[in-house]
C-alpha cells in the first residue's frame, strides 16, 4: 500500500510540476521584457520625474531630449542626433533584422501651465511651462518599452529592429512631419504610438487634419490723437478679418474647428498700429475639406486688409494629417492592453485622486475607470477634436495607438490637473503599464510574421494605390522658434 502512495504521490508531483511548467510556459508576462519593468519602477519613475521638472517648449528640449538619448545609449542602443533640420530629434536604433518596429517617443511641454503635484492649483513658476499633455510621461514609457523590447531579443537571440523616434514639438511645430518628410520612417514596419489619458484603450478615431497659419497685417503708424487719418491700422486689419471668420463659421461643416489668438496687436495705444500678427488654426477631419476651409479664410484676410488699407501675408507654420487607422494592429494592442489591465492606486494616490475629482465636481465613482480597459470601439468619421503629427505617420507607415490612465479621470485636457497627476507616482505606473503594452505588442509581432503582412495589406488598401504623400506644409524648414516670444 505505502508503495502505491508512493508511486501516486510521484506521479501527482510530476504531473503539477509539468502542469505548472506549461502555465508558467503560457503566461505571456512571464519574459524578459516584462521582469526588466517590473524592476525598474524606481529608473523611470526618477526618469519622467527629471524631465517632468524641466519643462521645454516645442524645438527647444534640449535637457529632455538629451536625457532620453543618455538612457539609451547606456541601454545598447545606437543613437543619431540633430535630424530634419531639428537640434532635438533624434533615432535610436537596437538589434538587426526583419521586422522594424519603431515607437513613437515626445517630450516638449506647454506654456502658462506651471503646477505642483498637488491636488489645488499651484504654479511652481508663475507663467511658466508644464506637461499638461504628458509628454514627460510619453517619451519616458516610450524608451522604458524600447528597453524592455531589447532585453527580450536579447535574451531570445531573436532577429529583430526596435527604433525609438524621439519626435520634438508635437504641440504645434510637427516635428514627426519633418522626419516622414526627411524619409527616417523609410524601412520601418510598424510603429507603435501612445498617449497619456485618462483611461485605458486603443484609439480609434481619425482626429483632425490641421493647417497652422499666421497671419501678419503691415500699416503705417501715425499719432492715434494728432494725426490718426495718416495712419492705417494693422490691428483693424486683424480684427476685421477676425470678425469676417467668425461670420463664416456658420457656413463651414460642424466637424471643422477654427480657433485664433492675436499674438501682437500694436505697441501703445497712441500709436497706430504699423504691425499685428493673428495665429490660426484651422482643423477639418478630411484634409481635402481642410484645404478648402484655408482658402477661404486666406480670402477673408485679403479682404480685410483691402478694407483697411493695409497689406497682409501668409506663413503656414506647421500641417499635419488626420489618422489613418488599422484594425488588425488595433485589435493586436487591444488584446496586450487587456493582458496588461488597469493602473491601481494605493491609498496615498487615492486620496490624491479624490481631492481632484472634488475640485471638479465628480462622483468617485469616476475613478474606477482607471482599473479596468475599454473595450475596442468600432471606427467612426470623427466629428471635430484635436490634431497630432503622428497622422503623417500613420498614412506612411502602418500605425497603432492606445493610451493609459495617467490622469485622473474627470480632467481636462491641456490643464493643471494633468500637469499634477502625470509628475506623480500615477503617471509612473501609467507609463509602466504603456511600455508593457510596446513589449507584448512588439514580442507578439517579431514571433507572428503574419500580423506584420496582414496589417500592411490593410495599411495599402485603406490609403490607396494612388496615394502619394505631400505634407501640408509644403518644403518649409521647421519652425524653430515658434514657441520663442518676438
């Protein structure tokens, strides 16, 4: 009897240990991409935090452009610097072989957003720049995956190309435009894109094709009191045109936006303004409709400058493409999202989750939103929203992208709230989460070479054989001081 327990215990132990083999064999976080992230809290969250401090407008993040190129370098990846025409760009290229897999990397911040990580408004530096759009969080979970991806070909001696593009001024200057322009996306696969939100899920939708316009009016200055009749107003010429757009915009389609700031409106009031300036931006779904809405509004300023006997001239500052989607990737990431789940607050995050939530007049309830992953939505014609260089992206390269809960839930985008929340520990275990997404998407597409070709003969059908790429904004060098106050 005692040697037939024996032998059923022996058989039991085999059969467990071979049974948890194979679930351990199974269990798609058990690699080496995974157990690198799930040690490097401590790197990345010190990381974003670095560049989260020093915050840089478009074209002019020197410091957190160089601190992304140091921790990859240091990583094994080879880097090349100062592309398209941008001081900050750069490429960082790991590994060798089939497929290319590149990942989207940003980190210019926003002006007049300052703010501590604290649940109330508090500027560290009053009008001074902060990541209300994350992007200290973005190109930090970006690199945090590119690391992850190379430690797994490492490991697995897998052939394999992971390439980070460190894309400067995406809000406003396109910089990705430049480096599609500048043919750095030339042999690349696939790209992965992310962005810090207040949830967790792919996106779908096809945003808005932008074209970013300037509009400068030149009179002739004269004393407003003594002599106002020899002087004609530039400023008039701003705000007739201003008032002529804001008369159309009943006639243009409901999905358009068009929004405007005058960036110089005169010197004194006594003076009759010699010089003004107005900075347009004008968004439509489709970019043939775009195309239509810009002229229209470029006769509006001519008109106006007839009217007010003054001169004015165009400068297209930056364009960029509305997305194109690809369901087989979208589906792809939808299923690592859901493998990866949900960013989980400890009690501290929690309480700081409240206070915002309170100031914004939510439900806590609101927060569960952060645990869990939306379910992949169908695509949809958008109907007006926001514009990012990444569409000139993804009509040259098949492209995906989601985003994870870096901010609290209930908040706007572009606000102090962002800013508090993406400089904490939350915005640290949001961009853990995205760099986990990046490796199980990029294992996943180096092991399946037919998702590779399915989604490229997705890409080719959904953007024509007679497609041919011609950015918006024509051969203009980059706008390099754009965010520089004239």
């Amino acid at each position: 009897m005692r040697k037939i327990f024996i032998t059923f215990f022996s058989l039991l132990m085999i059969f467990s240990t071979a049974y948890g083999q194979k679930k351990k064999k199974n269990n798609p976080l058990d690699n080496a991409a995974i157990a690198y992230l799930d040690k490097s809290f401590g790197t990345y969250d010190k990381l974003q935090k670095l560049i989260w401090s020093h915050p840089e407008l478009g074209f002019l993040e020197t410091q957190s452009s160089g601190d992304h190129q140091r921790h990859l370098k240091e990583n094994g990846f080879t880097v090349e610097a100062n592309l398209a025409g941008m001081p900050t760009a750069y490429v960082a290229t790991y590994g060798s072989g089939s497929p290319v897999i590149g990942i989207l990397a940003e980190f210019d911040a926003l002006p007049g957003l300052s703010q501590d990580t604290v649940p109330y408004r508090k500027p560290l530096v009053e009008g001074g720049n902060g990541h209300a759009c994350g992007h200290n969080v973005f190109g930090v979970a970006s690199i945090a995956g590119a690391v992850a991806i190379k430690e797994w070909l490492q490991a697995n001696n897998h052939a394999g190309t992971i390439k980070v593009f460190g894309a400067p001024a995406e809000e406003g200057g396109g910089g990705k435009v430049y480096m599609v322009r500048e043919g750095l996306f030339k042999g690349v696969d696939i790209v992965l894109d992310w962005h810090p939100a207040t949830g967790n899920g792919v996106s779908v939708g096809t945003g808005t094709a932008i074209l970013m316009v300037d509009y400068v009016f030149r009179g002739v200055a004269a004393h407003a009191a003594g002599s106002p009749d020899k002087g004609r107003s530039a400023l008039d010429g701003v705000e007739a045109f201003n008032y002529m757009v804001n008369l159309l915009r009943e006639h243009v389609p409901i999905s358009s936006r068009i929004h405007y700031v005058i960036v110089n409106g005169g010197e004194a009031p006594n003076v009759v303004p010699n010089y003004a300036k107005v900075s347009y931006y004008i968004r439509s779904p489709k970019r043939d409709v775009l195309k239509q809405l810009v002229e229209w509004v470029g006769q509006a300023a001519e008109g106006a400058a007839k009217g007010t006997q003054t001169t004015v001239e165009s400068e297209i500052v930056a364009g960029f493409y509305e997305l194109l989607g690809n369901r087989t990737l979208s589906e792809l990431v939808q299923s690592k999202l859901e493998t990866v789940g949900g960013v989980k607050y400890d009690e501290r995050e929690l309480a700081f989750a409240k206070e915002i939530v309170k100031g914004l007049n939510e439900h806590d309830s609101i927060l569960k939103q952060v645990e869990t992953v939306i379910p992949l939505a169908e695509e949809k014609p958008s109907w007006g929203g926001g514009s990012t260089d990444v569409g000139d992206v993804s009509w040259n390269v098949p492209t995906v992208s989601f985003g994870t809960a870096t901010f609290v839930p209930g908040s706007a985008g572009h606000s102090w709230q962002n800013v508090a929340s993406g400089g904490s520990t939350i915005g640290t275990k949001s961009l853990i989460n995205a760099a986990k997404v990046f490796s199980l998407t990029a294992i996943e597409l180096y092991t399946n070479p037919q998702l590779v070709s399915e989604a490229k003969d997705e890409f080719e059908s959904r953007r024509g054989k007679d497609f041919k790429y011609e950015p918006l904004l024509g051969d203009r060098a980059p706008a390099l001081d754009y965010r520089v106050k004239k």
